[in-house]
C-alpha cells in the first residue's frame, strides 16, 4: 500500500516541476494582437511572454508587467520589414516579421 502511496505522490511531483516548467521549456513567445495599417504612422501592439528582452527593428522597447507592447513605426513608401525579436534570460530567442507595402 505505502509503494503506491510513493508512486502516486511521485508522479504528482513530476507533474507538478513540469507545470510550473513550462515557460522555461517553452522559451520566449511574441504575438502581435493588431496594427493600424495602413494609417502612418502605424501602431503595433502584442504580447511578449518570458521575454527579458524586447526589440524593434533592433531598437529596444519596454512591456509592461503582463507583456504587454506598443511601439509606433513611421512608414516609408513601398515595402516595409518590422521585426520583433525577444529573448530570455536563458539566451534563448524568438521572432516575429511583418512585412507591409504602403
């Protein structure tokens, strides 16, 4: 009975370091929520999650306690690359491209 007992309370224990582990596991992860393409200058607003640090087009920029962004891009005529890159504390890094014609 007390090798089941050891079992269970074992198996709550892996599951519970794999829970709490997750965002390590998982790395940084940037979603853009929405733009005002195509007003000029735009306004990109996302989530950044276990990230320490943020950039725009190489140009870092601040979340706020949730992961919260917004940043405003001015335009030029024709193709227009935005790139948001983070990375953890862990080195690990993610990114994310729009790509936007005016």
């Amino acid at each position: 009975m007390s090798k089941k007992i050891g079992i269970v309370l074992f198996a709550i224990i892996i599951a519970y370091a794999v829970w709490n582990g997750r965002n390590l596991l998982l790395g940084p992860r940037i979603k853009v929520l929405s733009t005002n393409f195509p007003e000029n200058p735009i306004t990109v607003r996302g989530l950044a999650k276990n990230v320490s640090f943020i950039s725009l087009n190489d140009r870092q920029i601040y979340a706020d306690k949730e992961g919260n962004f917004s940043e405003e891009v001015l335009l030029l005529p024709g193709y227009n690359i935005i790139n948001i890159s983070g990375r953890d504390r862990f080195g690990q890094e993610t990114s994310y491209t729009l790509k936007l014609y005016k």
